[in-house]
C-alpha cells in the first residue's frame, strides 16, 4: 500500500497511487440440455473458485483479488472454461440470467442458515432462491473506506446496465426482475435486511447500523421459533445483512453486490468502470451534495440519498429506457451506449411459458458459450 499524505474525504490524496485490487462472484443457472434447471453436481469437485449456491441448480464461480482488468479477464475466463468443459461432458449447460424465467418451488440445499432464514422470512423466501446475481469484492483503501462505500452506493443504478431478466415464474415483472425480487419483495417485512442503506458519515456508524440489524434479525429468528444460541452460531454481525453495498471486514474489501449476472463480457466491462470510479475517489475528492452527480478528473460527486432512490428506482423498474438513469449514468462516467442489457432480448411479452423459458435458458447459455469463446480468441490473437 502507498503512503497516505491525508485521510480525511476531500483533502490532499495520494502521492502515489496502487492499482486497486478487486475480484468477483457471479453465478449461473445450471440446466440439462432440455433447458431444465438441475444440479451443480459434477462441476464443482476440484475444480478451484467453482461452488455450490444456497440452492440446488446455481453454481458460482469466484476469482482471487487482481490488480488489472486484464489479469480478472484471464483467471474469470480461466475458471469458467473449465466449468463449461466440464459441464459439456456431463451433458449440462450454464446460464447467464438474474432469475431462471419461469421455474416453481426452487429446492434448497441443506444449511442451519437457509433453514433459520426460511424460518424468518417465510414465503418470501422463496423469491431469494429465484435469484442470479454478481458481487465485485473491491480492495479498502485504509482512511477512504466509506468514502469507497458511499460512492458504490451512488453507483447502485448501474444495475440498468446489466439487468438480465425481466420474468419470474413466466410473469413479466420489471426489467431488473432480480433486484425487485430481492429488495422489494424477499424483505419486505424486514426492510432494513436487504434494502440499499443511505450513505454512511463513518466506520462506527456503520458499524452501529449492523449491530441494530443483527440485534433485529435475532429477535425476528426467535419469535419464528429458532432457538436463540443456535441463530448467533449460524450467524454473525456481518453477515446478517444482505444489504446490496457492504464494508466486509472478513475480505478488507468493500462489496458491491447490486449487479445481475450476465455475459462474462459485460460483468468484465462494468467492473472496470465501477473500479474507475472508485479509484477517482481515492485519488481525488469525494463529496454528497445537490441532485445530479457527477464523475470528473479529480472529484466524484454522489446526489442526496432522496435523488438517488429515484435514479435507483428508475433503474429496476424500467433499465436504460428511463432517461433520467442514462442521463445519470453518464454523468457518473459510464459509456451507456456500448451496454446492451439482456433483458431487452430476453423480453418475450407480459408472460411466457415454462416451454419458452427453457428455450430461452438454452439460447443465453450458447450466448454464454459464444461469449467465451470470441473472448477467447480475441486474446489468442
């Protein structure tokens, strides 16, 4: 790590600058080649930064922390091709799409955690199992932690950028389906547990802010009848909360979990934007103020958190067709044109069948295959 000539937001920055360290998880959908949702199994044994999901027919795969979009590229391209090796010999496919279009009751695998969570959020649960997603784990940069967090909180209406799938359970729903899904309707009874939270003034506030949501989730668990000591072994502080921005002590990194999942192309491509802002606030000035935003050489500007629920609920309900997101996007430093969100192709009218969602599962998992593959000989050449 560099030398820091100040800590403080807004004041002298760094003299020299280190690339800033990030890594990612995303996860698929795994299908026969019927198109049907099935289980992992066979993908995942040995096979390094390849995992299980809390439910039966997702599979995640995880990168180390890298310095350059380049060396991401290689290791994100590395592991998924020996999973899509693997799972062409077993006769199963991958999917890149934030829900899997049209599905009923999704199994989960047996964990106390997903058990005691089941127990607390009852049916709502299930539109969590529904749910493909991607989290960019970024480096913290000590003395500009929540400078970091802030600015990936602005950032949160990015998610038009990748949205991938509008559907759940073959109804049309809004083109971010997933973040619907996930904030609005899996904790609607527990707001503060998977909604985006305001910006944070400090460490300890925010450290205040999961302390209040653990004490709540616990209190929540026990009234469904989870006996209290087994809810604190299968849960701490940090990882109660599902909160689509986060401080994670455990990784020293600040983890942006807003996105859907999508082409590895595109998650590449957002990454490296999103990293680019978060550089800016580390190496310039970082402040809240007015209603617009705005990214430049040497500032990053984040609207009032009332601003940007409105970006950010523009964004899931409606993607890059609202203006007022691209417009915002764009003055946060993103090329919106060169993002072509899924969800557009994948839109097939207000509902689809079970038989539609698995040709669809099929298309998106040779758009999945297609995409690795130009990747691929792309950097062969």
């Amino acid at each position: 790590m560099s030398d820091l000539t100040d800590s403080s937001s807004g004041s002298n920055r760094r003299i020299e600058t280190s690339p800033l360290r990030r890594s990612l998880e995303v996860e698929y959908w795994v299908v026969d080649e019927a198109g049907r949702l099935t289980s992992p199994d066979g993908l995942v044994e040995g096979a390094e930064g390849v995992e299980r999901e809390f439910v039966e027919p997702l599979l995640e795969i995880k990168t180390s922390p890298c310095e350059t979009t380049a060396e991401l590229r290689s290791e994100l391209f590395e592991r998924l091709g020996r999973a899509l090796t693997r799972a062409d010999a077993v006769g199963k496919r991958l999917v890149p799409l934030a829900t899997p279009i049209h599905h009923g009751e999704i199994t989960d695998r047996p964990s106390e955690r997903t058990r005691i969570q089941d127990r607390v959020l009852g049916d709502d649960f299930e539109y969590v199992r529904h749910c493909a997603g991607t989290h960019i784990h970024f480096e913290q940069q000590p003395g500009f932690e929540i400078d970091q967090l802030n600015a990936l909180i602005a950032l949160d209406p990015a998610v038009a950028l990748v949205n991938s799938s509008p559907y759940y359970r073959g109804e049309k729903l809004v083109t971010g389906a997933r973040s619907k899904l996930y904030r609005r309707m899996a904790y609607e009874r527990l707001p503060h547990q998977g909604q985006l939270w305001p910006y944070a003034d400090d460490r300890e506030e925010w450290a205040r802010r999961l302390e209040r949501r653990y004490s709540e989730f616990l209190t929540e668990a026990v009234l469904a009848g989870v006996d209290p000591e087994t809810a604190k072994q299968a849960f701490s502080v940090e990882n109660a909360v599902w909160t689509p921005v986060q401080l994670r002590h455990r990784f020293s990194t600040v983890e942006w979990r807003s996105p859907d999942t999508a082409l590895p192309t595109q998650i590449l491509q957002l990454a490296d934007d999103v990293a680019g802002v978060v550089e800016r606030v580390r190496d310039g000035e970082f402040r809240i103020e007015g209603e617009s935003g705005r990214v430049s050489d040497d500032a990053v500007v984040a609207p009032e958190f009332r601003t940007l629920g409105e970006y950010i609920e523009a964004a899931i309900h409606d993607g890059l067709d609202a203006n007022s997101v691209r417009s915002y996007l764009d003055r946060m430093g993103f090329d919106v044109e060169s993002y072509e969100p899924l969800t557009a192709a994948v839109d097939a009218g207000p509902d689809v069948s079970p038989e539609q969602a698995r040709a669809i599962r099929l298309e998106y998992a040779d758009r999945l295959i297609d995409d690795f593959e130009q990747t691929r000989r792309v950097a062969a050449d």
